[in-house]
C-alpha cells in the first residue's frame, strides 16, 4: 500500500496517517478479516479508513463511522438537548476498528502513539472527504478482555459504559449482558461546550442534520412549566384571539432554543409539532375534526413579536423567583459582615457579624446557618453563595425556610466537585418547575422553622 506525498499527512513519531484510496480497500479490510477479533464489519453513512505508516511501511489500521444514535452516559457527559443531539451526531465519529500490525510486545508504545497520530490527522481529512470538521471521537472497549490503556495515554476520557444491548434488526435490540466501556476525546478545544452551545463553529455547520417533527428542546414537564409562565403574560393583540398568549410564547421560546433564529423559521419549528404535543400546548382543534390541532402561521407569529412589549415583561420581573446573594467579607482580619442581599440592587435583607471564616463557634459558616434560621421564611426564592457555605447544614437551612440554592463546588468538598465534574452540567434546560393548578391543589402555605432544626 503506498501512498502518494499529496495525500499523506506527516505527524509527530515520525508516523504518517493517509486515507485508504479506493484501490487498496478490498486489501485494507482483507487485513481486518484476518487480524481483527471484530472483522472487518460494514461500511454505513460516512465512513474512513486510515493507515498509519512508519518509513513507508503499515503499522496501524483504523476505522471511522457514525456514532450511535444515543448514549445515556455520552449525552449526560455532553449535557445537550434531544434536538442538539439530533441536529449534531454527525459531529461525533465512532473508532469502529483499530488493529496494530506488530506483535505484542514488539514495539512498546506503539498502540498509543499511532491512535495519537490518527487523531490529530483525523478533522482535516474527515473534512476532506465530508465537507465537514468533526468535534468529538468516541470507542468502546470491552472490559473484560481489554483494560484501554492505549485510550488511556491517548487522552481519551472513560465516561460511563454502554447499556448492554446488540442490534439484532434495524429496529430492534436484545441484551447480551456485556457492557462495553465507553470512552471519548474531544477532537478540537472546548468541542465539549460547542457541542452543547447555541451555535456550532463554521466548519463544522455542514454536519448539521435537521431534527425530525416532534423532537423539542425541552421534556413534556418543562414545555407545561413554561406555558404555565407565559400564560400570564399581557397579550399585546386583540382579546379575540384565537391563538393564546401562553402557547404563543412557549412556542416562540422552543423555537429560539432550537436555534431557529427568524419567523419564517420560528413557523416552520411550530408545523414539526405532533399532534400530541400541539394538544398538550393548548393550541386550538380545527372544526370538524376529533384531533387535529392547528399551530400559528407566519402572520400570527410576526403579530406577537412586532407588538410585543419587552417593558411590560421587565416590569413583571418580581413575579419570577427572587434571587439572594450570601456573601462575607473580612474587615482587616479582624471582624466580619455577613450579607445576605438582593442580586438586582444589592439591597441588605439581613445582616450578621462573625470572626473568622471557618473554624470558630462565631465562623462565617456557622453565622450563615444561624441568619438564616432566623427568617421567617424564603419561599420562592434562591439563594447563591460561594464554595465556603457548600454544606449540608447550610443547603438544609435553605430548604426548609422554603427555598432553592445554587452553591458553587471546588476543592473543599472533592468527592462532590468530582461527581459535578463527570456530570459537567444539568442534562436539560435549567427552567424552574412549577406546580400547575391542576395538580397544585390549595395555596401552599409559607414556610415555618421546623423545631428539629434547631
């Protein structure tokens, strides 16, 4: 197999990594059939044939295909949505075969360098041949026959395993009960965050896939949540409307985090919905049929947005949970204020002084827990501190005033700041649930101390 100096791509290792031409693929996979324990399997979708050569001569072969369709641990470990990942899995491709042409032992580090040479190659020539630059790589290893120590020193991250299933036809799968080990590398900095983003980079744009009807950004709990929201927002049109104000907006929202970005598109996104899901948003049944829903036209959607009124929402704003900030500072090392105050305007809601940060009886900490003990109650409000009050005592004092907290992580706590980091981030969209009025019963009453609490 040799190759011509056009079509090679010198690396590191003085290894070379080439694209297998069309005339040596019956050889390529005749290679794979003998020396690899998988074969040399199907060619589907977009897929590439490396060779890694050292002075001409093979010393590794790797395949790349499609990645699959979904992955619990992958998609936790990315945190997108199920319309990003969708639109983008052509982003992600699947190491399918990887076989070194040497005897074990021959060639100490030999797996791990050219796996490291293919990958550095891999985003142009995938580019080349699809007109696309990937961002991430993923492979399974089985852990039961190999320990992936060659992903291992090639920088790929072990995140989770498989579920356990085989394809048995296009459409259906059964269990073997052998989980594979599932690892993945980011084939570009921050590819993790860009997978996830609003907008993918430019080169990788070409990969995009449009989702198929019925694939939303948000889950069934979290579309309810917001048209709870929306439906109480002033309708700028006429009273005789026939497409309320709460589907309206909700449907304008789920739009924008789709990516769609003008109202043509914002009305092509409403015509995607099932009828199911057009049921659930309230959206009106044509005469004369027994479930056919209707959605909003380009005219109805440019008459919400020309006439919307962004002041009337902002002025709504204390109608949203109320956001409290818990913070101290130290005067000259000698005393300190402990705050706990509004995020808009800073405005002090209650105040303590202690003496040290940590450690004492009169400790930030321990003045935290004690403020807030002392108030009446914190319903439907968030309180945000640093990783210094990241503690139960703390969390718990919050919850049972009535209240949410988001408190940051770092090395104080390691095993927790370890759990967040393989989780990365929320696996849906950070909106706040709500009781709705069917479900919610009577008011909820505020909040009392709990006498176990003290």
């Amino acid at each position: 197999m040799k190759a011509s100096n056009s079509a090679a791509l010198q690396t590191k290792a003085a290894l070379t990594v080439r694209v297998v031409p069309p005339h040596e693929v019956v050889a390529f996979d005749a290679q794979l059939a003998t020396h690899h324990y998988l074969g040399a399997g199907r060619p589907v979708g977009d897929y590439l044939r490396q060779i890694v050569e050292s002075e001409g001569r093979a010393v590794a072969l790797l395949v790349w295909g499609p990645s699959c369709y979904a992955l619990k641990d992958r998609d936790l470990w990315i945190s997108w949505s199920a319309s990003q990942r969708v639109e983008r899995l052509k982003l992600i491709v699947q190491n399918r075969r990887f076989l070194v042409l040497a005897a074990k032992g021959q060639s100490p580090n030999l797996a791990s360098q050219t796996m490291g040479a293919a990958l550095r190659a891999l985003p142009e020539q995938w580019r080349e041949h699809f007109g696309y630059r990937p961002l991430l790589a993923e492979s399974f290893t089985d852990p039961e026959a190999y320990a992936g120590t060659c992903y291992k020193a090639s920088n790929w991250e072990p995140v989770g395993f498989s579920a356990g299933y085989r394809r048995h036809r296009a459409d259906f799968y059964i269990a073997h009960e052998r989980p594979k080990k599932l690892w993945l590398r980011e084939l570009s900095p921050k590819a993790r965050a860009q997978l996830r983003a609003a907008q993918v980079p430019q080169e990788a744009r070409a990969g995009l896939v449009r989702p198929p009807s019925g694939v939303l950004p948000l889950t069934q709990p979290q579309m309810k949540s917001l048209v709870d929201i929306f439906r109480r927002a002033p309708d700028p049109r006429d009273t005789n409307t026939q497409y309320r104000i709460g589907p309206m907006l909700t449907l304008i929202g789920m739009a924008l985090l789709a990516g769609r970005r003008d109202i043509a598109e914002i009305a092509r996104f409403a015509t995607t919905l099932t009828q199911p899901q057009r049921r659930q948003l309230g959206l009106p049944r044509k005469k004369g049929t027994r479930g056919f829903y209707k959605v909003p036209g380009y005219g109805v959607f440019y008459a919400v947005l020309t006439r919307l009124d962004s002041a009337s929402f902002a002025a709504r704003a204390g109608t949203l949970p109320q956001a409290l900030a818990l913070d101290g500072k130290m005067i000259r090392d000698h005393i300190g204020l402990l705050t706990l105050a509004q995020h808009e305007d800073g405005a002090p809601q209650a105040l303590a002084v202690y003496d040290q940060k940590e450690g004492t009886a009169r400790c930030e900490q321990t003045a935290a827990c004690a403020l807030l003990e002392t108030l009446p109650a914190l319903d439907g409000s968030i309180v945000t501190a640093d990783p210094l009050h990241c503690q139960r005592k703390t969390a718990r004092a919050i919850v049972e005033k009535g209240g949410d907290y988001l408190l940051q992580i770092k090395g104080n706590q390691p095993g927790l700041l370890k759990q967040a980091q393989g989780l990365d981030a929320l696996p849906g969209t950070p909106f706040l649930s709500r009781p709705s009025a069917g479900t919610a019963g009577s008011k909820r009453a505020r909040s009392t101390p709990s006498p176990w609490s003290r």
